[in-house]
C-alpha cells in the first residue's frame, strides 16, 4: 500500500518514471498497524532519475 497523499504527489508532479527501480521507505500505517506497512517515499536508484525526481518534487 501506499500513501495516498504521496501517490498524488507523484501523479500530480510527473516525478514517477515507470519501470525504473526504486528503494521504498516503509511505515506502518498509524491509523491501522495490523494493516502492514505503508510506502511514504519512493528513492530512485539510477542517478538520471535521481535529478528527474528532485526537478519534479521541487516546490511542489
């Protein structure tokens, strides 16, 4: 699962290239902890995107 704040931060921004890989930053989920883990942040591994996802993010 992931948070729905943040997917529409990705969505809105452009920032999310598909098919790249990506390490997860994982949470449990403060409102249902025997839900699982929640994604509250999606890092990019390759280095180009790296810059296309800080380009994006910023000041959004």
């Amino acid at each position: 699962m992931i948070d729905y704040d943040y997917a529409t931060k990705l969505e809105r921004t452009g920032a999310l290239v598909s098919r790249r890989e990506y390490e997860l930053r994982l949470e449990i989920n403060p409102t249902d902890p025997l839900a699982g883990a929640i994604v509250t942040e999606l890092i990019p591994v390759d280095d180009e995107i790296k810059q296309h996802f800080q380009a994006s993010m910023k000041g959004k």
